[in-house]
C-alpha cells in the first residue's frame, strides 16, 4: 500500500504530504547513507569511461581506414 495514500490530513500541515515525503526522503538517507550518493558516482565514473573507450576505438577504426589526414590539405578537397 502506498504510503502516502495512508496519511491523515492535520491541521497545521502535520501529516501532509509534503511533510510525509520528507519524514521518508530523510528515513531513506538514514537507512542507506553510503548509497545515496556512491551510486551516483559510480555510474557517472563507468558512463566516463565507456565514452572515453568509445572516442579511442572511434579514432583507432579512422587511423585504420582513412590513415593519417592533414587538417591544412582539408580546404583542398571541398
């Protein structure tokens, strides 16, 4: 059952919702505090590193197929 459905609507703004999403925002980071944020970096650290791998095969398979290409000969060829 949702937990927030369950929530008695106090005067004052005790029991709202608002009140109720922070009371377990906060129980949340209690329970799981290494968690909330290392999850985050992980990623960010393995999604770095597949687009790092992904520009050196990129540039590998160009070497491979056009081989070394003068910036400055570029102009001559449009």
């Amino acid at each position: 059952m949702n937990a927030l459905a369950t929530v008695s609507r106090l005067p004052g703004g005790a029991g709202s919702t608002l009140s109720t999403f922070v009371a377990l925002l906060r129980r949340e980071y209690w329970e799981h505090r290494g968690g909330l944020w290392s999850a985050q970096v992980w990623t960010a650290a393995v999604l770095l590193g597949l687009v790092v791998l992904s520009m050196l095969v990129g540039e590998a398979f160009r070497m491979n197929l056009v081989g070394n290409v003068d910036v400055r000969t570029l102009g001559m060829l449009a």
